[in-house]
C-alpha cells in the first residue's frame, strides 16, 4: 500500500479496501492473511489468518489505535510528510512499515508488526497481561492466580487466572489502576 492508497470501508456502497498476502517470496497467488479495519465493535486494525486474529493494533480511542503508543505515531506522521512510505505485508503476516529516502533507491524497513511476542493475539489469557521485559511473558494481575500451574510450566497462559478469593464489595477490595497497555478486544463481551 503506498502513500495515498486507502484502507477501509466505505459504508455507503459497501467496498472494502484491505491487504492480502502472498502465498510465498516468489509466488504472488493470494495467500489467507489479510489486514484489514475490524468495524464491529470498537473499530482497530487486525491482521488475521482465515478467520483467525493473528495481531491487532489496539481500539482506536478518538485519538489513536490504543495499541500504538502517541510517540511512535507522532514520528510517523512526521516521517509520512518528508519521505514516501508503504506498507506490506509478507507472506507470514508479518507488517512492515517502509520508508524510501529522497536520495536513495531503496526501501528500508521503519518498523515491523509484531515486533514482540505480546503483540500476537491471545498469546496470555483471562486474567493475566503480556509484559515483554518479563520471561516468562504473561503474568497474572493483581489479585489473580495461575488457573493451571502445569500449564504454565510449559509458557502456556492460555487457561488465564482466577481470582485469589471471591470478590466482596465489603472486604476493602479496589480497583487497581494498569497503565500502558493494550486495551481488551471486546468483541465477544457481553454486559447482562
């Protein structure tokens, strides 16, 4: 996708614009990768395989992809104004943000998505949060414990965390503010 190129869905018509993969380096057959706008719910940006989320970009809040911190965006957009940019995506998913200077023939990579392993979807479940300077990864909140000890053993978090003991409004339980990360993808949550 380069510079001027549009992304999205046009709700009046019903067109959407979105990437498709390749299927390899040297064969350029449509391969099952696609990034693309998530419009149900909270709109963001998700590359997906088939019907599976691979990585997401974060809610967009009004501002910002709640995902992409405001530094990296501001740089961006200062970078889109001085030079000439794309985006691709290879045949494993991989985004990569490139850049061609106004002297040189070459792109080069700005920055790809995912560039660590809390970026791909569902990698820690319920309960619990990536944290990419921790090994291992997930860990549980505040509050929480490991809902399957042997599972985590083996770097598997997918079972997520439970409660330590039963909420009680009572009890002089708080909420516990967490800053910078990732909003939850609220797709499936229902409020009854």
């Amino acid at each position: 996708m380069l510079a001027g190129m549009k992304i999205g869905r046009n709700l009046k018509i019903g067109l959407e614009r979105y990437l498709k993969s390749w299927e390899s380096v040297d064969d350029p057959s449509i391969r099952d990768f696609t990034y693309r706008i998530q419009v149900r719910g909270l709109p963001q940006m998700v590359v997906s395989m088939g019907s599976e989320k691979r990585h997401r970009s974060g809610p967009w809040n009004g501002t910002q992809n709640n995902g992409l911190p405001m530094g990296q965006l501001l740089y961006l957009l200062r970078m889109s104004c001085l030079y000439c940019m794309s985006l691709t995506m290879n045949h494993s998913g991989l985004l990569q943000r490139l850049v061609l200077h106004p002297r040189s023939s070459e792109w080069v990579v700005m920055y790809s998505n995912p560039d660590d392993p809390s970026d791909s979807y569902g990698q820690c479940g319920v309960n619990d949060i990536c944290k990419i300077n921790k090994s291992p990864i997930c860990e549980c909140l505040t509050g929480f414990a490991q809902k399957s000890q042997e599972k985590w053993q083996v770097l598997d978090a997918s079972d997520g965390c439970m409660r330590r003991m039963s909420l009680g409004c009572h009890s002089g339980e708080v909420f516990v503010k967490v800053a910078g990360v990732k909003f939850p993808d609220l797709i499936r949550v229902s409020f009854a």
